[in-house]
C-alpha cells in the first residue's frame, strides 16, 4: 500500500499526464459547460463528477475524453 506521499506522487504524475496529452485546441474550442468539464476532469481524473458538469452521462463524457485525447491514468 503506498503511502500518502507515493498515492500524492502519483496523482500529480497522472496529471501531468493528462495535461500533456491532451488535445488543448480541441477543449478549448468546446462550448463553455464541455470545456470547464474537460478541464475538470484533466486536473482530477474524476470522470463521474466531469459527466455531472457537462450534464452528459459517463459514457457521453468518456467518448469527449477521447475526442480530447486526454488519457484514462488512474
């Protein structure tokens, strides 16, 4: 089990994986609802609480996320 400072460390890597990769013209051309959503999801990884904001079920968000090209890390 790691501890609080590895499972930290490992988040900020995720994320930083998902700012890397993501597709950063595509978001930003989104309509505001899908951008903030998108982003919320690059800095989080929480894909339940992103589909809640973009008002689309998780499904309809985890296909944006692709479009996104922003990686599923967990």
């Amino acid at each position: 089990m790691p501890s609080i400072e590895e499972w930290e460390e490992l988040e900020e890597e995720a994320r930083e994986l998902r700012r890397r990769e993501a597709d950063w013209d595509f978001i930003e051309s989104q309509p505001p609802r899908l951008r903030a959503a998108l982003k919320f999801y690059v800095e989080t990884g929480d894909l339940y609480v992103a589909s809640r904001i973009a008002d689309m079920s998780i499904e309809e968000f985890n296909d944006l996320r692709k479009r996104a090209r922003i990686p599923n890390v967990c």
